[in-house]
C-alpha cells in the first residue's frame, strides 16, 4: 500500500497558502487518519522570487505549468489558482495524466463540471469540488452522501456572503445600498469589482453546481435566471419588516413533475423561517427532500482556512478512494434529461410596492384587475407617497404562476390610475417551520 | 459482482415501517445509483398476526430473532427494534454471522458503541449509526467525512425535539411548562412517560454519541453533566427575553488542552446566534472547528421518513462499501485517551435571578461578594419582587469558572440579606455571529 500521497498545487494566493498550512499543522493527524502521508511537493506560481511563508520540507515552486502536471511523483493536482480557461487547461491535462483533481473552482465547475467529470472518469481519476459551493460548509457531501436516499425536491441558499453582508447592513444599520457596499469593500467581504457578486452571478454559479447534483441533471449557467441586488431600496426593507419578512439574495431551485427551475433573485422571507436568520457574511442551504423534509446546512461561505477545510477533505476523500483502489467511480455525472418549467408553471407569492392617484376608485380599480387575473392578496398596505396627490400601495398576494403575475402587471402598468410600478419581490417561507 | 443485496430488519415499527416504504418507493433509482438491488427479506415482529401494509414482493415475517439473524441470504442487519440488552445481542449475534449492521438506536450506541465497533471491525463488518443523532440530519456523516480534515473544537446541540417544542411554546405562547408539556403530549411531539427527555437523558445519549465522534475519545454517558427542563419558570423566560436572550436544552461539548466538558443543560442563548432561531420540534447541531469556524446542521429530529432516510443512506454506504469489498474499514472507534475537564476550567457566563431583602446596603454586599471572587457583572436588573419586603436581582456574569461561581453562590445562600437563589443558567452565544 502506497505510504506517500503527493499533492501538485496550482496557484498560492489565499485559499493555497491555507490548504498548504492546514496540511502542514495536521501532519500527524492526517497520516494517522489515513494510514499515509500527504505533502505538498510542486507549486505552480506567478512569481517565484516573492518572500512566502513555506513549510519546512520546502515545496518546488516553479512558474511552468507543466513542471507540475507532468510530474510523475505528483498523485493530486489541487487548482486553487481560479480562472477559466487556463484552469480548465490544467485540469484537462492533469486527469489526461492520470492524477486526481480538487477544486475550489466554481466559476469553472458551473462553466464546464459536465465535462472535466467525464474526462475525470475515463481516465478513472476522481474530480471532487466541495469548496466551490458554500467555502466550508459540507454541503455537496451532504447532498451526495447523506441525503443520497432522498428524493430533493427544493434546494434554497443564500450561497453569496458579499450581499449577505450587504442585505443584513441595510437591514440593520438603515443604510443604503451603496453605503453598505462601500462597508464591505472596507472590511474586506467586497471586492473591488463587486459586480459578479451583487449582479447575482457568483450566486448562480454555485446554484448551477447545486442543482446539478441534487436533480441530476446538466444545469447550465443559462438555465438560472438571475437578477441582483443593486436596486433595492431601503423603502422596501421597511415595509417588508413590517410585514414580518426579511430580504436575501436567494438562490432558488425546484424540481416539480420532472422539470426544474431555478433562479437568483432578492426574496422576501417570512423573519421565522431560518433562512432568515442567516446574517452577515454567513451562508447556507436549506434542503427539502421528499422523506427528510426540511434541513439545512450554515457556515461561512469563503474565507482561507474554511475553504481550505473543503479542500483538504476532498483530498483526504481522494487518498481514502486511491488506498482503495477505487477512484474515479464518485464522479456523479448527472444523467437525466433536463426540463426547465415553463413561467406558467412557476407559482409563488408576490409583494409589490405601487405608486398610484390618490383618488376615488384607485384602488377598487386596481383589485379589480388582480382579481380578473384570479389572484387575491394576503395583505394590503395603503399610505400617502412622499409626491403629493399619490399613495404608496404594497400588496402581497397568494400564490400564483410567475407568467400569470406578469401579464397582471403589465395590464397594470396601462391603467390611467397607476403612477409606477416602485417594486415587486418574490415571497417565500411563509407558511414553514410555524 | 454481486447484484442483489437482502436486508434483515429487526423491528417493524414507526421507523421499521418507513425503511421499508422507502426502500419501496426508491427501489429503481436505488438500484441505478448501487447498480445493485435492495431487498428487505426478512422481518422480525412482535405478532405476526397484526394487519400491515406489506410490500408487493412479501418479506417473510417471523417472531424468531434467530431464523432472520441466521439467514444466509441476509447481507444487512437493520435493528430499529429498540431496547437496549436484546438489541445488542441480536446486533453482536449479527455481527458475528458477518453480516452488517444499520441501527437507529441512540440508547445502545451511547452505551455500547465503542464494544459494538469494535466486534463490527473484527469481523469485518460494517456498523453505521447516523439515525441515532438528529433523526434525518447528516450530521455525524458531516462529522466523520465532511469535517474530517478539521479540528473539532466544541460541539452545541439543540439534540431533543420534544424538550425544544416545549420551551418554544412556553416562550412563545407564555405557557407553563405543564401546559406546554400536555400540549407536545397531545400533539405527538412527546410521550406519555417524557421522563427521558424533559430530564435530559435523551439528549445526554446523542451527545455523547456526537462527542465520541467529534473527540476520538470513548466518552461515557457518566461523563455527560445532565440537568433537565422541568423547574424552568416562565419568569426566567420573560427576564431572559428583556436580556436578548431565548432559552434551549442545549448539549455542550468542548475541547481545549486535550481535556473535553460535555453537559446538557437548560441554557440561555443571545437571540441572535443562529441556534437560537431553532424552533418547535427541529433540532440543530453547531460546531465549531480550529480551520472552518462555525457551521451548523438543522433539520427534522425525529419522525418515521425523516429517520428512515438516514437508515436508508446508511445501508446505501454500507452496500458501497460491500460492492467495494472495503466493508469494516470506516468503523470510527474512539483512540484517544480520554480526560475530564475539571469545574475550575471550565468556564461561562451565568444569569442568576436572587431574591433578597428590600433594604439599603443589600446590593452592595452581594456586589461585594462576587467582587470578592472576582467575578464583574456584565447585566444587572433589579425589581421589586411579589413578596413583600423582597427585591428580585437579576445579574449577568461575566465569564468565570464554574467551580468560583458554585463557591460563590454557596457562600450567598449563607448571608443575611438573601432570601433565596431563585434560578441560575449558564450563557451562550453572545458574541458570535454578530
């Protein structure tokens, strides 16, 4: 039995320096967990002369690609240097070349995971990514394996710490949008560039991979549709805490009668649904499965030492499959035809926020169309508006389709009383865990 | 390859009932997902007689423990009989027949896991128990596999669904313990003798099963300090609601210096950790590891689907593992040594509601006091209390040892100016999370 795994890490930014020193400071425990060791040998670099923290039996840092992927010693590539069409490259050639992968790639796994695991399986070489998707919560696994004899019906997350952070200041600070972006690109939970993740890109990768697994089937990036954050008014948070609700950036996956859909989009949960206790820079994924009912996974979704956790599990699960003798066959490559519901079979609860004319028969006119469309409200806000001569109306509505909501608003937006359409949010949790 | 797997089962109750509509319902996506079939056999029950709602293929039914323990096309002993002497005969008595086990019962593993494990690994055989913990949560699997890389640091469980319904409803709905309590009893959330749960047993069990895991050490249910609901008055749950606090049975396991606590113990929580949102009937377990910080698993505790879920992964783990032929090999027995950490390190947070006399100087010599022992007072409330002549105090601590504030509150019970310790409860959770 092999005593010696060695690991080819590709890229040393944030989370390969943690990967790195976690297997560094767990040395004994590793080995005897595992009944081998596992040292970091290679590591691809963009700069080899810059000052680094390396462990003692010093690692060879190179900055040619193929130094790591043609090493023979090497059994593991780790490509934690993100990216996609270099990455994808790497991994391509490394699974060519018979060594495993784990990545923490979710841009590349949302992007081309079909593929790269059916290369992994040819070439009986496992392909494992539990850190792209919720930093270290064990969430992947927990659908793999722990639900493995469930039936899922409905994944939810809140898999997008940046906006959390965001969402939880203007919810709790009374701050605006651009106020608590700022905040977080101070502290460090948005970057620079924030747009991936307060676009809702970020978040649909992740849902991409999460639904992937739980329905089986080829999700692609297209399939997820995705509206972000960058509009919301504090306005809205108000009257949605009013209401009992609080908004999160979710990302939302059904499989009902065999079709799937998914989206991301700011949804307002009922504030006793745990969701809605997720705050801060704090993921999770809530799971409803046909016999488990509701469960749901929390942690932080980023940050070094937690996604370097993911990582270092995924390489323990591949040097437990090598000793084995089994690798390659974990590769779950969804199987079952895709099936994206149609809009007219896509039914939830609706808030919107209007602007209309303050006067006689307003609103009876509006209830009116609602009620032609066979959709009837749940709650009913009227006030004056700011403007003079105008009254703010939120109005909640019982479950309807999303096509049928959406033909009601634009009739709506031709009524002669209507100023505006200010806002309108899917509503979800309301009737769960009460 | 082998390319039928049979399934003995021992007990054919709620949870007995629902493996076998499970194992039913799921038989071709089982049989995709194993490339293999599973079928229950066999079946021991208490009366053969009784009219049961039975699979098409018609498992054989027999009141003979032997004639299914015997069986030689058995593969798998699935024991959801409960009990504790019985069970763990037939299990050993299994075991010894090479065949593998899944059981759903907390009771015996708490007491016998470690003696069970291990006869499980000298014959080779498989012993899985994720049923026994948080009913369909994955949380030991997310322990053992997800975690597996990490060090795990402490462990905080909301481990019991009925005791969890009773203190919701009494904070919620402001009702007595007894009410509350004949309320969970009404609805089927808790039994006609609830000893084992509003005392504590119960959850002691699961948290010693869940320590021996997360510790490596072999922890005894001695080991576990248990104290139960039943003397909660609702008193404490109004101050605790005006200190931002909610009130759980919460198990309590850490590790720090290679000695381990475990307690179970009605606990005040900051309403802001994400524990503290647990409602009802759910359970959670958090834990927090050295690399991945806080993460927490929630879902339903208890019920027929949701345990028959995690008995079902666990015989789809073990049928990987037979097709594999690496069966007896994931068996965790705990190796460390085990060490008991003592009351003077044992550190929290404490509320304590006093009553004392109404007269001046009275404060200042209790503050005196816990000056004295060097415990500082992070909330102090004060009230007159119903009684005449008598003020309510309540105060809030600051960390300090267990064994100080027990001396403490020892030399207290022996001064003039108090008229009784009326209730005191450890804090958790403030700083978290937030």
């Amino acid at each position: 039995m092999q005593k010696q795994v060695s690991i080819g890490l590709l890229g040393f930014g944030v989370v390969g320096s943690g990967v790195v020193k976690m297997i560094e400071n767990h040395r004994e425990e590793l080995s005897q967990k595992l009944g081998c060791d596992v040292t970091v040998k290679h590591i691809l670099v963009r700069d080899k002369e810059k000052q680094r923290d390396l462990p003692l039996h010093s690692p060879k840092l190179t900055t040619d690609p193929a130094e790591v992927l043609n090493d023979p010693d090497i059994d593991i590539i780790v490509e934690v240097m993100g990216g996609i069409e270099e990455a994808r490259k790497h991994i391509r050639h490394a699974l060519q070349n018979k060594k495993h992968v784990v990545t923490a790639n979710k841009d590349l796994i949302a992007l081309h995971g079909q593929e790269l695991l059916e290369v992994a399986s040819e070439n009986h070489c496992d392909l494992f990514y539990e850190a792209s998707v919720g930093g270290g919560i064990p969430v992947l696994r927990g659908l793999t394996d722990g639900l493995i004899s469930d039936r899922i019906q409905e994944v939810m997350g809140i898999v997008n710490g940046t906006t959390n952070y965001i969402l939880t200041k203007m919810d709790e600070d009374h701050v605006s949008f651009d106020k608590a972006l700022g905040d977080a690109q101070n502290l460090g939970f948005a970057e620079a560039d924030p747009t991936a993740d307060i676009e809702g890109l970020d978040a649909a990768r992740k849902m991409a991979i999460l639904s992937r697994l739980a329905f089986s089937m080829n999700v692609e990036l297209d399939d997820v549709e995705t509206s972000g954050i960058t509009d919301i008014a504090l306005k809205d948070l108000e009257y949605g805490n009013q209401l009992g609700y609080v908004m999160k950036l979710i990302g939302f996956a059904k499989k009902e009668n065999g079709s799937i859909e998914i989206s991301v989009q700011p949804t307002f949960f009922d504030k006793k649904h745990p969701l809605a206790g997720v705050k801060n820079e704090y993921n999770a994924v809530y799971i409803k499965g046909e016999a488990v009912g509701e469960t749901m996974f929390y942690g932080p979704g980023a940050g070094s030492m937690p996604t370097a956790t993911a990582v270092v599990s995924d390489i323990m699960a591949v040097v437990k499959n090598m000793l084995l003798g089994i690798t390659g066959k974990s590769n779950l490559i969804a199987g079952l035809d895709k099936e994206i519901t149609p809009d007219e079979r896509r039914f939830a609860k609706f808030y919107v926020r209007l602007h209309v004319k303050d006067k006689a028969g307003v609103f009876a006119s509006i209830s009116q169309l609602f009620h032609d469309k066979e959709i009837s409200f749940e709650r009913i806000i009227q006030r004056p508006a700011s403007k003079n001569q105008l009254a703010e109306v939120i109005l909640v509505t019982h479950q309807t389709s999303l096509a049928n909501f959406q033909t009601t608003l634009e009739q709506l937006q031709e009524m002669e009383s209507l100023e505006s359409i200010q806002s309108y949010y899917r509503v979800e949790g309301v009737e769960k865990n009460d």
